[in-house]
C-alpha cells in the first residue's frame, strides 16, 4: 500500500513538473517574442562578441590598446554592415521595378507548359502573380533590413560586451568564491571557444560562397547577381535547407531569364549546385569536425521555433543558436545526453565502455 501511494505521489511529481516545464518554456517564448526589437539585436551582438573578441585581442598583443582594437572593430563592422544595407536596398528597388517584366515572362512560359500538357487554355485566366511576389518580397527585405536598421542598437551591445569581458572573469572569481568555480569558468571559456569558433569557419565558409555565386553568376550573364551573392551568404547559415532553396530558386530565375536558351541555364544551375557541395559538404565539414553535426530534425524543429518566433531573423540565428545550445548542453554535466541527441550520429558503444571478458560459459 505504501509502494503505491508513493508511486502515485511520484507520478503526481513528474506531472507537475512537466506541466510546470511546459509552461515556463510557453512563457519564456511569449517574453522573448514581445522583446524581439531588444533581444535580436541582443543575441546577434554576443555571438558577433565571440567571432571578435579573438581579433581584439590580437590586436592588443600587437601593443594596440585594447580600446582602439575594440573600436577598430566597430567601425569596420559599422562600415560593413552600411556598404551590405545599401548595396541590398538598391538592389531590390531594382528587383521590384522590373517585376511586372518577370512576371510576365513567367506567365509566357507556363501558357507554353499548358499546351505542352493539354490543360485547359483559360487556366492561367485572372492569375496574378505581381502583387503577391511583390508583397512577398517587401516583406522579406522589410523584416531583414529593420534588423539591418538597427546596426547602431546592435553596435553599442557589441561595444559593451568586447568592454567587459577583461573583467568578467576577475568579477565571476571574486563572487562566487568556491572549489567548483574555476572549472566552470573553464567549462564557460571551452563553450565560448567552441561556438566562436563554428561562427567563424561559417562566416568565412558562407563569405566564400557568396564571392563564388556572384563571380559565377556576372560571367554567365544572370541578372542581379549582387542579390543573388548576398541570399547565398544568408542562405548558407541554414544547413542543407538553405543551400537547397537558394539552389532551386536561382535556377529557376535563371529559366525565366534565359529560356529558350539551354547553355545559361544549365550553367547557372551547374555552377550554383558545385559552389553548395564542394564549400557546404567538403571545405565546411572539414573546418568545424565532426562534433558540430546537428540532426536534420533538430534543424527542422529549431527553424519552426525561431521562425516562429521572430520570424524572418529567426530563421537565419536559428541554428547558429541550436549549436550553441549543443555545445553548452555537451560542456555541462549532467547535460550531455541533450547534445547526443541533438547530433547526428549515434556514439560507438564501445568508445564509453569497456568489453567484458568472455567467459566459459559464453563460449560454449
């Protein structure tokens, strides 16, 4: 009789806590939704505080204070991020003049499908595609350049963070006196490095894919070339998704730009599908290991989360933020079977224990 009402009390505990898990997690994502216009600015300057704060202090081994290396690095972002905003801005009013023209020729293209098919001749009738393409992408390039718009809020975070983290440790040391202290200021330093470091190669990597795309893309003649190099870079921070959205959209434009021609076209999807395999599945891998593979359906859930909850932005931090989550989960004990399951491939059993001897029994 005891073992059952202690069963059932610890049943009653377990529900409570998933509840109580549940609603924190409800509660926490309504917060961080209404707080959007503090936090996303918040969020994309501490990760930017661990790809930079290495070249500062680089730079302060070079005898440069560590206040000019700190402002060296605000206006070179600050220069970066202006030159990007208004290279993008012209580049869609471009897009947006000469949609009417696209569109067009797209509808040219599917009423040559249509015969090709037999379908219905009036199928395309009162089919119009201007306004909501042209909504679509003001709301794309709207929600992306009100983040790019607040540069100056993301800045001043940035210059905070780069300010203190000299006297963050001293501070974590003097305050939380103890034994356990200076290996979880380890175990913060290791997961600082670790998320740092991944930001880095997929700056680098996706830098590289954008320069590609636009180089290949001015040769082979396709339009707006410019957008198309900035999507990839964008595009190349959501694994396997990404590279395959950008891949066939481009195509795509490049179909209704070209077609009947064959050459371009194929060119232009060739040469788009070669940059993604060789930098996404060879260069990248190569530069992050293998302890940074993330599950597909991790990827997938996390992309739902942060889309949903701060939309267009969400979906680019979204696995820059399941990776840190990872890297945290693994670097915390007692937290590392989040990280494992959250990977993508299963342990070897026999890496973490040891064989068994084999006894007589065994072998007869």
């Amino acid at each position: 009789m005891d073992n059952q009402i202690g069963r059932a009390h610890l049943d009653q505990q377990r529900l409570t806590s998933a509840i109580l898990l549940v609603l924190t997690v409800l509660a926490v994502g309504a917060v961080m939704q209404l707080a959007s216009s503090i936090l996303q600015p918040l969020v994309i300057a501490l990760l930017l505080s661990l790809v930079l704060d290495p070249l500062v202090e680089r730079l302060h081994r070079l005898k440069v204070p560590r206040i000019v290396g700190i402002l060296i690095v605000i206006v070179m972002i600050l220069g970066i991020g202006t030159l990007f905003v208004l290279l993008l801005s012209s580049s869609v009013q471009r897009v947006a003049r000469q949609i009417p023209g696209y569109v067009e020729r797209l509808l040219e293209l599917a009423g040559e499908l249509t015969q090709t098919l037999e379908l219905p001749a009036d199928a395309l009738l009162g089919l119009d595609l201007i306004q909501p393409i042209g909504s679509s992408l003001v709301a794309f390039s709207g929600s992306f350049l009100s983040v790019l718009g607040s540069l100056t809020m993301v800045l001043i975070f940035l210059l905070f963070l780069l300010l203190e983290k000299p006297f963050l440790r001293p501070r974590v040391m003097k305050a939380l006196k103890g034994a356990r202290t200076e290996r979880i200021w380890k175990i913060v330093g290791h997961t600082n490095a670790q998320i740092g470091r991944y930001l880095s190669v997929k700056l680098i990597v996706s830098f590289i894919t954008g320069v590609l795309v636009w180089i290949a893309f001015s040769i082979i003649g396709v339009e707006f070339a410019l957008i198309w190099a900035a999507l990839s870079f964008l595009f190349n921070f959501i694994p396997s998704i990404g590279s395959i959205v950008i891949g066939v959209v481009s195509t795509l434009f490049a179909l209704v730009q070209f077609y009947p021609e064959p050459g371009p076209i194929v060119a232009a999807g060739v040469s788009m599908l070669t940059i993604q395999l060789v930098l996404g599945n060879v260069i990248d891998p190569k530069m992050q290991g293998d302890s940074l593979k993330i599950s597909p359906v991790v990827i997938l859930f996390s992309l739902l989360f942060w889309g949903w909850l701060w939309g267009v932005v969400g979906l680019f931090l979204a696995v820059p933020l399941t990776v840190a989550i990872k890297i945290v989960t693994e670097n915390i004990p007692g937290f590392e079977f989040i990280g494992v399951l959250m990977g993508r491939d299963v342990p070897d059993e026999s890496e973490h224990s040891p064989e068994e001897p084999v006894t007589n029994d065994q072998q007869k």
